[in-house]
C-alpha cells in the first residue's frame, strides 16, 4: 500500500522517503492540500509506466489505422491523446 505524506512533512524527510522508494520500492505520494499531486517511485518505475503508455499509445494507434479512420501526422495524433489524458485526469 502506497503511504501519503503531507508536502511540508515530506520535505522533512525527503532523504528517507527517497531512500525508502529507492531501497524498498516502495511508492511515496506526496499531497498538498489534500491532493496526492506527485509520488516517488524508482527510476526503474517510471521507466515501465512510459513503456506501458507507449504501448498503449501504439495500439491506440493501430487500432485507428485499422478502423479505416482519417490519416493524421504523428504531432496531430499525439496531441489528440495527451488531450485524451487530460480530460480523463480532470475526471
């Protein structure tokens, strides 16, 4: 289970808390103001998370191509999804 730290408690302890996500791959959220804004996770991590989206991305894609949909450039199609992040996020 991921552990939430208030910012100003995190900032107090930002070396243990980066030595705990380091170390024992543990997840740290961080909030503000009650909102869990960013969290701590190992390089290794994040590494997966941006294949995974990327992976995604691609299939979204293909699947697009297949469905006989409109031809756009990469920069139009990568926009349309980062609007789709958003939107979803805001949700």
């Amino acid at each position: 289970m991921d552990e939430t730290y208030p910012l100003a408690q995190a900032r107090n302890e930002l070396g243990q808390l980066v030595n705990r996500a380091r170390h024992g791959h543990e997840t740290i959220v961080i909030s503000d103001d009650g909102t869990p804004p960013v969290a701590l996770v190992t390089l290794d991590e994040l590494t997966e998370l941006r294949r995974l989206r990327d992976e995604a991305d691609i299939a979204d894609a293909d699947r697009r191509k297949a469905a006989g949909g409109p031809v756009v450039t990469h920069e139009a199609l990568m926009d349309e999804l980062e609007a789709e992040d958003q939107r979803a996020a805001a949700s």
